[in-house]
C-alpha cells in the first residue's frame, strides 16, 4: 500500500500546525465561530447534536494494522470507545472535544493519516472497489489511479472552493462494487482495441435531492491524460456550477441543465489546452506509484474446498457462502468481517474489535484492511487453509455474523441521534428491522437484498439506491419515513421509486416484512428481490403494503392518515 513521501509528512505536518493554532485563538475567542467554521471544516471536523464529530480519510478505504490499532487509541483516548466507518470508506468519532482535536490529527500523522478534505467543498476522498488488487474479475487494479488523484487533488489551489463538495470513485473490474454511476465522476479502468489502458468516463451521478445516474462523456481516455481530463471537468464545472443556491450546486444539476452533450463539448473545449500539458502522466510517474501496489508475496498455494474439512458445520457453510470472497490467487481467499451484528448500529466497531481485526490482518493477511462502503472490513489475502480458524476466532468477538449481501446487513447513517442535519433517527430503524428479522435461516431465504436507511435527503445512507430505500422525513416535528424500492448499485444501477405516503418508525418492521411477503409470493426461481421490483413494478407492492392497517403505538393507522 502507499506509503507517504517527504512531501506528504511536511503537508500533513505543517497543516496540523496551522489548525492547532486556529482552535487557540477560537478558544481564546480571538476567531468567531463563523470565522472558525470553514477552518475546522477543512480538517474534518463537525459540530453535531452533542458533540463534534471528526472524520478522518481513509485513501480508498486501504488501513495498515498500525492504523486500525490507531483507530482504537483514538476511541480510548479522545471519544467514548467506538468508531463508526461510514459509506466513503472513512471513519468518523462522535464525541470528540474541539481542545483535543489538534492532538487526534498529531497522532494519525505518526501513522500517516489525516482528516483534510473530508468536509468542505473540494474534491473528497477517492473511493474503490473494496476488493481492488486482488478481486477474481479484476481488469486492472484502481488503487495507483486513486492515489495519484488524491496526491494531484489534496490542496489544489483552483478547486479549494468549489460550488459544492466533489466526489470521485473508480472501478478497475468487471462488477462495478464502486457505485461509480452516483458519484460525480465515476471511472472504470478499460483496455481499447489496441490494448491500451484507459478510462471510461462518467460523470454527473449523485444522490440527496436531486438523485441522478451519472452520464457517459467519454468511452476511452488514455490513462496518461486521466489528471488533465479530470482537471477539464472539474474546471467547467468551477466555472458554471451554481453559487446562489447549494441545494441545486452539484455536478448533476449542471448537467441536467446544459445536457450531457454539452457538458462534454465544453470540457473536450477545455481539455485541448491541458491535454499535453505538464499534468500528463509519464510511464515513469505511472510506475512509480504502481510499485506502491505490487502484489503480496503469496504462497504457491493449490485451491481447496474449505468446508472439506467441516462439511456438518452449518455455521461454517454459511460464513463461507456469504462472507468469503474469491481471490485471484489460487489458494487464497477474501474475508468480510461484518459490522452487521443485530444491536449493533451499522458500522460501528468498539476499541477491542478494532485491535482485534488489526491483530487478525497481521496474522492472516498481510497486515492490511479494507474498509467498503457497505460499512464492513475486509482481510483481502487469507489462505484458505487458514479460514476455519479465522471464522472461529472473528464469531468470538461479534465479527463474523453470516449477513454479508443480505436483510440485515443494512448500510445506515448515524442519523438523527448525532447529526444535526438528520430529519429523523436512523440507527433505532435500522435495529428494530434487524431484530425483527433475525433469523438467519429467514435472511438466507430471501437472499441478496440491500436496505439502505439515511436520515435526511442528503442520503449519506444511499438510500436512493437501496433495493429497498429508507429516507427520513420531517411532518410538523414528528419523525417519518418514506420507502422507496427497485434501487440498485453496480453495473445495473437504478434509483428507487417511492411506494406512497410515508410511515411511523413503529410502523417501518411490518412495512417491510409485507414487503418481503410480496416478494415471496411474486419471485420465480433464482430472482433476486431488485429483479422482482423491477419486472412487477411498484403497484404490487403498495397495494399490499396499504391494503389493511398497521398498529401503531397500539392504535390502527389506515391509508388515509398516513403523511
């Protein structure tokens, strides 16, 4: 994985100086909060409901041990014992004191982490296939294109201050596991026909008010101009995004004004003066960054059957089917710890866990660990001699729960319980389904599905694209929620299409227990729940859903009282 250069330790170094003098003079009163606001925002750092929250990057969600075991100092020292990792592969700290902060950022930089553009408007952190490098349907690996966008982004002086908060993922396999068509620009790493690399160009996609799948402006770039192409975009985009409204300042919304033709037009425009200019990457620079990524030393290892050895281990069987991966190198595998457990908010792990899956990467894998924007762990490189005894010892510690890809394994922003931007809780909705849908033999039935629940519009819980979506809303100071269904990521993405007036948080279990029921009823063999949504449509669904009253705190709400 990257390791920092001269240039990063004096970056990060010299930043951490300027912020711990900035929250001196906040302290002393010398900077208002509005002076202090676009400051701290700059080093990650929120003020929610209770607390400030700090979230730190994670350079497409790759973590040393030394960093997870960094995570759990931080827990212990500075909050109060736990992390949540979020859907952009980073991980943020609820309870954080503002006179600490500057020690926090001293103390990732001793294992070279940071929390800079992780808030603000400028280019966010890159994000990837969870399993890139090592993935059986890889093309190319994504992580030497990432980092070199993170190293030409971090501080770049023409997009500090854009119309709005900027994000960018890339694919380099055949399934796409980086949801590229919501993000601002999405990238998926190609050959052409004469097997060169490049890019295949998407932008515009996004989420929270104004959901839209991005748009292909170009088929092929040749990798060499991927920073001055990206630079292109970004560029008219600084230059035409709206300023007057940030409701209507993404990407998306320029797009969707001038049409994707357009938009191309300009930025191929912009692009014919930055095209063969010093941004162009060298072979030389290419391969520079490549070598930070070379393969592992595997063993040469012959494929097993890992349940060989267990076959009358249900337990076992069914870890194996849902949590394990398959990994390009023969005799290897890739394991998703889950973060799933039911009582658990999604994504949340202790101290403990996190020294713990430091401990299981050290022996297990290399020593490093994926985090995925699903809100799990992955170890990308175990043997698969060496599963059984990693499942034994992940089920010790609440880690190895069967769920991965079905009901419960829920992708969940923290919601209205800390963020002061929520509408409503989205955490208590998210355990009551998870406990009303327990059974894993139940889970295993129903098959793949994806509940996404965000607590407001601004859908940091993808609930656009859940194939069953979950938003809350606000009535007269009253929590609701509003379902969607039929959304999908991945090479078939799709936005969920809302099924009718919204309900109670009493009422979300049985919503979607009949919702579940529908599908049963409906599917034919081998049909996942979006391939059932998507070829019935929505009228099945609600007319089921609203067909008899739901109980709610012990009185019978009809259609008609719903928002």
């Amino acid at each position: 994985m990257y390791q920092y250069d001269q240039y990063d330790h004096l970056i990060v170094r010299e930043r951490i100086a300027q912020y711990r003098d900035q929250v001196r003079r906040r302290l002393a009163d010398e900077l208002t909060e509005a002076e202090f606001l676009p400051l701290r925002l700059q080093n990650g750092l929120y003020y929610q409901r209770h607390a400030y929250m700090l979230r730190i990057a994670v350079p497409y969600g790759m973590l040393a041990s030394k960093q997870m075991r960094m995570f759990a100092h931080i827990a212990r020292k500075y909050d109060r014992g736990y992390g949540h990792f979020t859907t952009r592969q980073n991980i943020q700290f609820n309870w954080i004191e503002l006179e600490q902060s500057p020690d926090i950022l001293t103390d990732l930089a001793s294992v070279e982490m940071h929390a800079i553009q992780t808030s603000g408007n400028c280019i966010r952190n890159t994000t990837t296939d969870e399993f890139a490098g090592v993935a059986a349907d890889e093309i190319i690996d994504p992580r030497p294109y990432c980092e070199i966008l993170r190293q030409w982004s971090t501080f770049h002086p023409e997009f500090i201050a854009l119309p709005r908060k900027f994000k960018v993922a890339v694919n380099g396999a055949v399934e796409d596991r980086a949801a590229i068509a919501v993000h601002d620009i999405g990238l998926t790493v190609v050959y052409n026909e004469q097997n060169e690399i490049g890019f295949k160009v998407m932008v515009g996609g996004g989420m929270g008010r104004t959901p839209i799948l991005g748009s292909v402006i170009r088929e092929f770039l040749p990798r060499e101009h991927l920073l001055t192409y990206v630079e292109a975009i970004m560029r008219v985009y600084n230059l035409h995004g709206r300023r007057d409204n940030k409701y209507k300042a993404r990407i998306k919304i320029l797009l969707k004004a001038i049409g994707a033709e357009e938009f191309a037009r300009q930025v191929e425009a912009e692009w014919e003066d930055l095209k063969n200019s010093e941004e162009t990457l060298t072979l030389e620079e290419m391969e520079r960054v490549i070598a930070y990524f070379q393969p592992h030393p595997y063993k040469q290892l012959e494929a097993i059957d890992p349940l060989a050895a267990q076959a009358d281990n249900k337990a076992f069987a069914n870890w194996l089917k849902r949590n394990v991966k398959p990994h390009k190198q023969p005799g290897y595998a890739s394991v998703v710890l889950s973060l799933k457990k039911t009582g658990v908010p999604p994504g949340d792990a202790t101290a403990e866990q996190m020294d713990f899956m430091a401990d299981l990467s050290d022996r297990y894998s290399f020593g490093e660990l994926r985090v995925t924007h699903e809100q799990n762990i992955v170890l990308a490189d175990v043997e698969q001699t060496q599963l059984f005894a990693l499942w034994q010892e992940a089920k010790a510690h609440g880690l190895a729960t069967p769920n991965i890809g079905l009901l419960n394994d829920m992708i969940c922003c923290p919601g209205g319980d800390f963020c002061a931007l929520a509408n409503a809780k989205s955490i208590p909705i998210a355990s009551a389904i998870a406990e009303r849908f327990d059974s894993l033999d139940f889970q295993h039935d129903i098959g793949d599905i994806e509940l996404n629940i965000s607590g407001c519009i601004n859908a940091c819980g993808h609930h656009h694209v859940g194939n069953i979506g979950i938003l809350g809303v606000d009535k007269d100071g009253s929590e609701w929620y509003q379902v969607s269904i039929g959304g999908a990521q991945g090479n078939h993405s799709a936005i969920g299409k809302i099924i009718g007036p919204s309900f109670s948080a009493l009422q979300m279990p049985e919503v979607i227990g009949r919702l579940l029921q529908v599908y049963v009823r409906e599917r034919v063999e081998g049909e996942r729940f979006v391939d059932t949504t998507q070829r019935i449509g929505v009228a099945p669904f609600k007319e089921f859903v609203y067909a008899t009253p739901i109980v709610d705190a012990g009185r019978l709400v009809g259609e008609d009282e719903y928002v």
